[in-house]
C-alpha cells in the first residue's frame, strides 16, 4: 500500500496518533490556532521503523528533547511515553516497516507572539509504509541524487540554531523551489560564508583523497542521525574521516559522494551542478555495512 492508496472511505486507511488518540489519516486534525501551525513553533523527527522499531530511537529521542530545552518548549512527556505512542501507531497500521514522523507543537495557546510558560502540546504520529531494509532490500529512491547549489542559504544558528529541527522548514522549501528550472531533486546550501552546509533535506559526503569528508557541526549543519551512524561506521573501518569547512568545488572535484537522511539511508550521487560524479568504492562499502547493522539490529532473532 502506498500513501496514495488511502482514501478516506478505506477500510485500511492509515490511522495516526493525535494527542494520544489514533484516528483515521483523513479525520487527523490540528486547532488552527495551534502555534505549530500559526508560527512553525514546533519540532519533529523523522524516523524510520525496521522489523518493527525504530532507528537509533535514543538518538532522535535526544535530539527531540535538546530542541525542547533551545525552544523552551517544557512540553512535559518522557522519551518512554513518546515511544509508546510511536510504537502503538505502528502496531495499529500493522507497519513492520515505515516512515514515522514524530511532531510535537508548544500547542493553543493565545494569539500572540510571546508563547505562554505553560504548556499543553500537541502531539501527533503520522506514518507510512516502506520498503524492508537491511541486506538485500530496495532503496526508497529511485536513481542517486543529482544536486545543484542554489542561491538560497541555510540560516545562521544566531537565528535559528540548526540542532532544533523545527517546523519552520521555509528555508529548505525556497531552496528545493530553485531546483524547478533544473534537472536536479536535491538543493545543496551553503552558509553565509559561501561553504558547504547541507543538503535541504538531508547531510553531505563526499571523497577525496582516499578520505571522507563531511561539513562539521560547528557550521549550520543538522546532526543529522543517519550521518552520525554513517561516521562511526567509517571510523570502525579505519576509513579516514574529515569533518570541516569546505567550499563547493571541494564537492565538484570529489570522486565519489552521497547524501543521507533517515529516510534515504545513504544516497548516491550521479552529479554536482552538472558534473558527473558516479558511483565508488567507499559509498559502496558503506552502504553495505549500514545495511548490515540494520539487518543484525532489527531482523536477526
């Protein structure tokens, strides 16, 4: 089944978890005045069930959770009751494997800009079917990525710091517009120095010289958690590791990348701003070895 296959009639409709009730997809609502609505004032994760859990769950249950605390948003439930309502969503949908995005707004509050010290949030789970990973399984893309730098650049952390993924997705969304008059799916953005920051959705590898490189954190980049996955896959592999500041031509001039989200797991790149890049030995490396932790974590009995 796919995300187009349900509709509202449907007997097999999707349900979701919203403020601790599942409901049918197409009955799953928000109040208009909900802040996460009106103001972006929110946070999510997007995560990714294999054999029936999720993905490095702590990880993204911290990095939810240090959002919070950047945000001032106390919105009062557990890292245990959040995956309680992750888990139960997808034992509703009788999901094995899925996407799973996990939102949690500072909630109604009055119409004003100054959010109010208590909080009711609201939180809801939407999800969707994937394909089984693991050895052996299909990516969830259909060719590697073909990314294009575009003018649009990644706002600095003195204004909205990069390790609390927001709703406000605004600056990812007028780069992804920029890539309509071109050939290529995903945005590579730059800070406001003219280096390497991220991809709009997703973090940016690349070789060279027998080494991989990846923009550091102290930049506006996400942390992300398939990238931190990825650079402790390389380290027990005794491949080089770089994590710095580099411009965009360090990228054209690679002989080998890829980009990763928890969706996309590790993507290939077929080119940079037109210039063909293909495949390489290190992302074929990698891409097997994450395929094997996620095999003996989640389907190995």
């Amino acid at each position: 089944m796919t995300e187009n296959d349900t509709g509202g009639d449907s007997a097999d409709e999707l349900r979701f978890h919203v403020n601790g009730e599942l409901v049918r997809a197409s009955e799953a609502t928000v109040n208009v005045r909900d802040r996460g609505f009106m103001y972006g004032d929110a946070l999510f994760e997007t995560l990714r069930a294999y054999g029936g859990d999720i993905f490095r769950w702590e990880a993204h249950a911290n990095r939810l959770a240090e959002g919070a605390e950047i945000l001032e948003l106390d919105h009062g439930l557990s890292n245990a009751e959040l995956k309680r309502r992750v888990d139960e969503t997808l034992a509703a949908n009788e999901l094995s494997d899925a996407y799973v995005k996990l939102s949690v707004t500072r909630g109604v509050q009055p119409g004003k800009l100054n959010p109010d010290p208590e909080v009711d949030p609201t939180v809801v789970i939407q999800v969707k079917p994937l394909p089984r990973g693991g050895r052996g399984s299909d990516p969830v893309w259909d060719a590697p990525a073909t990314l294009q730098t575009v003018k649009t650049r990644r706002v600095p952390d003195r204004a909205i710091p990069s390790r609390a993924k927001t709703h406000n997705y605004l600056n990812g969304i007028l780069a992804r517009l920029e890539l309509r008059v071109t050939d290529a799916d995903e945005a590579v953005m730059l800070d406001g120095d003219g280096a390497l920051a991220e991809g709009a959705t997703s973090n940016l590898f690349f070789v060279r010289n027998n080494a991989l490189h990846t923009p550091s954190l102290d930049g506006p980049v996400l942390p992300g958690i398939t990238r931190a996955e990825v650079l402790d896959i390389a380290r027990d592999e005794g491949i080089p590791v770089r994590e710095g500041r580099y411009k965009p031509d360090d990228l054209r001039d690679a002989t080998e990348a890829f980009v990763t989200n928890s969706t996309w797991e590790l993507r290939p790149v077929a080119s940079v701003d037109g210039i063909e890049l293909g495949g390489g030995p290190v992302t074929t490396l990698l891409s097997r070895l994450f395929d094997a932790r996620v095999e003996q974590r989640h389907y190995t009995e």
